[in-house]
C-alpha cells in the first residue's frame, strides 16, 4: 500500500506499507494493506506506519481526514512531522486525544 501525508506545507509518502496504526474518534485503529474504501477524522497524535521489510516510522499529525482507497491512504492534515523523542511527548497526544474525544460526545 502507498501512503501520502499532506499538509499545507509537508507532503511525505511511504511505498510498501503493510500497516498503519491510528488515532480516529472511534478510538484506536489500525489500517492494513488493501484495506477496503475507508474515511475516517484523525486526532492529533501519532501514526505509526510499518513497512513491508519490518521497519517502522513514526508521524506526528494534527487534526485531519484519512482516506483508503485501491490501495492508497491519503492523509491531510494541519501538519506533519516525522516523530522525534527529544521534540515529542506522547502523554501529551494522549490527553489531547481523549480531551477532544469527550468534547465530541458532549455534543
């Protein structure tokens, strides 16, 4: 599966992926290689993409939509970085998370 991140200033792709593990209201997903036609909103957070020789990265996305389909994934979002530990906290994407998942149920 190809995967295409884009942000209004970042665009970066991934060929060969057999996974992504995401972050949707739904909860935690996980997005696999010829996946069927597939919407979803993201939260903030990272996205792990694993790809078919075993290695994994790790993206740091905003807000955004995912989108699968005939074996491509687009994200679009606010913004996109390539995780890094020194820069990025994920008890903080965790809190933000499920902030905006009760905000979204006390609607």
């Amino acid at each position: 599966m190809k995967v295409q991140f884009f942000s209004p200033d970042d665009q970066i792709s991934f060929n060969e992926v057999i996974s992504l593990s995401i972050h949707g209201l739904e909860g935690e997903l996980m997005i696999l290689a010829h996946h069927s036609p597939y919407l979803i909103y993201l939260l903030p957070g990272i996205i792990t993409v694993k790809m078919s020789n075993q290695t994994e990265e790790k993206v740091v996305v905003g807000n955004g939509m995912l989108e699968v389909v005939n074996n491509n994934c687009s994200i679009i979002t606010n913004q996109i970085q390539i995780f890094d530990h020194a820069v990025h906290d994920k008890k903080l994407f965790k809190r933000k998370r499920i902030s905006m998942q009760l905000n979204y149920l006390n609607q």
